[in-house]
C-alpha cells in the first residue's frame, strides 16, 4: 500500500484516509493508545517522507505515494490529540463541530 | 496599569482615541433581545453590502452558487453570464414563488454549471442574465410578457474578486461602502490564493459574540494556553496580549498584531511536527513566490511595526479578512439564523502547493485552525446561555477590546437610524 522505504507504516494503513472528515471521525473513534502508536511510528519519518513525496509530481502522484501523503495527514490529525490535549477531542469543545466543507484534493 | 510593550496612540489608549466610543460598561441586551434581532435584521442585513464569497468559485460562464440569507429570509442564485458578469438573483421563481435553484433539500445551498435555470415545478426558464425565456403553454396566461417575468436582480458588486451583495437597490455603491480601509488593501494578491479550505458549523450564540472572539486576542494567551509549548504558554499569560495597532474607519474596524510565530524566532517555541513542517497557526513560515507580497499596500501593517504578524480587518456587518505576514489570508462570515444561532464559515486561502511539503504545511494550519475554532465556539455558547439570564447586563471591555465596543455600537446605531428613519 505504502512505498517499500515506508513498509514499517503498513500496519498504520487504516489511518490511509483521503478526506478530513475521515480523519476527523477516526481521531475521535480512536484510543489515546492507539494515535500514540501511530504518532511513535510515522512522526519520526515525517521528513524522510516529505522528500520522498517531493520526488514527484504533487498532481500526478503514484498510488503508493499518495497513500503516503494521505498517512502523514493523519499524522497531523493526530498530533494535536498527541502533542497538546492528551485526549481525542478538544478539551471542552462538548457538543461544538466545525465541518471542512472544501478542501484542495491531490 | 499594564506596562505596553508596543505603545499606545498620543491620546492614551486606542478607545480614548475616539472618544464617540465612550470608556464605560457595555450593555449586552443587544445578543439576547429577540425584538433587538428583528429590528438588525431589518436595519443591517436588508440595507448593508454582504460578502458571499469569491470570484473564483464561479470560473466560467454558467457557474453558479446558491447563498441562503435566512438572516434576510431569502436565498439568491450568484452567476457568472455569457458576458463574463456576475449577477445575483432572489433565488425564486417568477411563476407561483417556488424556489428555483436546489437539489433534493430546498434549504441546502448548492453549486453547479449550467447554460439555463428551469424551474422543477412547471418549467419556466431563466437565462443566465435573469431573463426569462420559456413559460410553459404560454398560451394558456392572459397576456403573460415573459419580459416582464425575469428573475428579480439583487444588487451584486466586486471588489478584489470578493462577490459582495446588497438587497437595499438604493445602497450607495459597494467601494463606497467599504470605504478607505478597502482602499488600502488593494493590489494584494488575493486572486493568487486559489488553495481552499473552507469550515462550516452552526454557533449557539449570537452573531455579534463570535465577531467579539475574532476581535480581540485578549483572550488568546488564556483560553488557548494549552496549544502552545508550556514554557510558552506560561511567558505568553505572563504578558497578557497587546495589539500593535487598532484603528476605526467609519462603520469598519481593524487590528494590527505581532506574529512571532511564522517563523519562530526559537524552535522550543512550537510542537514537533511544526518544527517539520514549518508551519502552524500563523500558516506556513516560508513565504510564496508570487508578486504584491513586498512591498505591502499602505493599508496593511499601517504601524509599519518590525513585529508585524497579522492584519484582522472587519467590514461591517459581517465579514472578516486576516491577512498574514508569510502570504496567504483567512476569511470569517457569520450569518445569522435567530437571536441567539448563527452559521459561521471560516475560509483559508493559499498559493496553490507545488509540492507535498507544501500540501502538509497548509494542512497543519488547516488543521490547528479548526483546534482553535472548536475552543472558541464552545466558548460562546457558554456566553450566550449566562447573557440570557440578565444575571448581569453590563460589562467592561478593556483597551484591547476596542473593536468589540466599536461593532456593538455600530450595529446599536444602524437600528436606532433605521427605527427614526421609518417614524
């Protein structure tokens, strides 16, 4: 699914998801345990992942490769759960949604 | 007293400045006051220039959108003719009112191309300028002028590519209407921001309390304090927050803010993955190549301040513009929908990526946009609940707080022009 340097991710490729929306619900559907895993595995090949996908053309990606992309978008999905509110929602937010209704597609 | 670091105006404090603004408590009853809401639907909404959106999403002849207003209890079709102009049009048909542009949900907006507007009930037909070209057995009507049934015109101006309507046909016209401050921000590449993310949620507050959070970044360091790195945070509270200018024009308002963000000037400053990806709340640190970046119009960063981040520019009565130092601009419309609703829409706007780092590097601020927003929305409900109980009426704004004083006021008097004008 994923390109051969970034084989040790395929057990992350649940988390290959092209929209925001998808990644949004799957944040909220997952454990702290979970997006911490995920988080420890692919945070540490962000950057060899950026300069992987840069090799291509952004609009014309292969398959693989845009499975890559949509993985480190997950990435970002998950680093605020990680990196700052040590829970899946933001705290106090309760009942209030914010719905991405346009976003640039590749 | 709090020490300024940035520096006050002459007079003392930015409010002071204008002086029609007076320094005292302000009453919040206009948030609550559902007969207060009728008269602002009347008085601002139905009378004032409001933003709908882009040029860009309407690209070729026969693109169009539909906006509902139910602030001003009707929906208008936008639609770029066969002469390459925009038009608005009240989305009805000239038939028996049955609503022309929709699909399966009549109060969902919705966005297509086409070369005629049919309507679904008995088939009149509207060209793209408004007029009509096909009543169904005409024949039947009693002398029917199919020139006189084409759809009814809605003010439509641009400025800057932004699509701006008014259902008052006397409004004075639009570049009037946004006066000076929109003046000052022209030859900015807006039109060079093509890269869209656009957010939609329905507040449980009043339009005006929302605009307040957007307004002022007093509450930043506080209510937001955990998305910043600890040692961060705790300077930042330390601080408190002050703007780098405020400045009032007439029915507008903007702010001027420092932006050490983008780039930090220490890496500890921001989380991990904006260390990567050198990007975060204040946008992507590296700034594009496109033309009108440097130098800026004189409208923005006025103060001309080294530190400068951030231009918050708010156009009475509902449509707000962030531009930011590293290029690229937000957009925040709040529509209301009852006293105490309003749908907000938040819109980021970027040179397109040219690479994946790039596309990452606008899906953090993306992503850490709606962060923020989630805090701030919730925020409000919270607030329009405890204005409801009159527990307390009055508030004091501070300083910083200028552009929330000015808005309510503005808003206040639009309604009391509005009511002496009708007597």
């Amino acid at each position: 699914m994923l390109p051969a340097e970034f084989a040790a991710l395929e057990r992350f490729s649940d988390w290959v998801l092209a929209t925001e929306p998808e990644r949004y619900a799957k944040r909220l559907a997952s454990s702290m345990e979970e997006m911490q895993a995920f988080y420890d595995a692919a945070f540490p090949l962000l950057e060899r992942a950026m300069a992987h996908l840069d090799a291509f053309e952004l609009h014309d990606l292969p398959e693989a490769e845009r499975n890559l992309l949509y993985l480190m978008q997950s990435l970002i999905m998950v680093s605020f759960p990680v990196e700052v509110w040590k829970q899946p929602r933001v705290p106090d937010s309760g009942a209030a949604y914010l719905d991405l209704v346009v976003e640039p597609r590749v | 007293m709090i020490m300024p670091h940035f520096g006050n105006p002459a007079d003392g404090s930015w409010t002071e400045h204008y002086p029609e603004l007076g320094t005292g408590p302000v009453d919040y009853s206009d948030s609550i006051d559902p007969a207060h809401y009728e008269a602002e639907r009347a008085a601002i909404f139905k009378r004032t220039w409001l933003n709908v959106g882009r040029v860009e999403r309407l690209p070729r002849t026969g693109s169009y959108f539909t906006r509902e207003l139910a602030v001003a209890d009707t929906s208008l079709i936008i639609v770029r003719g066969r002469d390459s102009q925009i038009r608005a049009f009240h989305n009805i048909c000239r038939h028996r009112g049955n609503k022309l542009v929709w699909n399966d949900f009549p109060r969902e907006e919705t966005a297509g191309t086409c070369r005629q507007f049919t309507c679904k009930y008995h088939g009149w037909r509207y060209g793209l300028d408004g007029e009509n070209t096909f009543i169904q057995q005409e024949s039947e009507f009693f002398g029917v002028d199919k020139s006189q049934y084409g759809l009814k015109a809605v003010r439509c101006e641009i400025w800057e590519g932004f699509i701006f309507v008014n259902l008052d046909p006397q409004a004075q016209p639009l570049t009037d209407y946004l006066g000076e401050m929109a003046k000052g921000l022209e030859g900015w590449p807006f039109h060079e921001m093509t890269e869209v993310f656009s957010y939609k949620a329905e507040v449980g507050s009043n339009w005006k309390l929302f605009i307040d959070a957007f307004a002022e970044f007093y509450h930043a360091p506080v209510l937001h304090q955990k998305q910043a790195v600890k040692q961060e945070a705790d300077k930042l509270l330390g601080y408190g927050y002050e703007g780098l200018h405020y400045e009032l024009h007439g029915r507008h308002s903007m702010l001027s803010s420092w932006g050490g963000m983008a780039p930090p000037k220490d890496l500890n400053m921001v989380k991990p993955i904006e260390r990567v990806l050198r990007s975060g709340l204040f946008g992507p640190w590296d700034r594009p190549a496109v033309e009108g970046l440097d130098p800026l119009p004189p409208g923005i960063n006025p103060a001309r301040h080294k530190a400068w981040g951030m231009d918050s520019f708010f156009f009475f009565p509902n449509f707000q513009l962030l531009i930011w130092a590293p290029g690229w601009y937000l957009t925040y419309h709040y529509w209301p929908t009852a006293v105490d609703r309003h749908l907000f829409e938040g819109g980021l706007y970027f040179v397109p990526s040219r690479t994946a780092s790039e596309r990452l590097a606008r899906e953090i601020a993306a992503v850490t946009f709606k962060e923020y927003a989630l805090q701030d929305g919730n925020t409000l409900e919270a607030t329009q609940m405890m204005l409801k109980s009159r527990a307390v009426t009055e508030f004091p704004l501070n300083d910083q707080e200028i552009l929330l004083r000015h808005l309510h006021k503005t808003a206040a008097d639009y309604v009391r022009e509005h009511a002496g004008a009708a007597r």
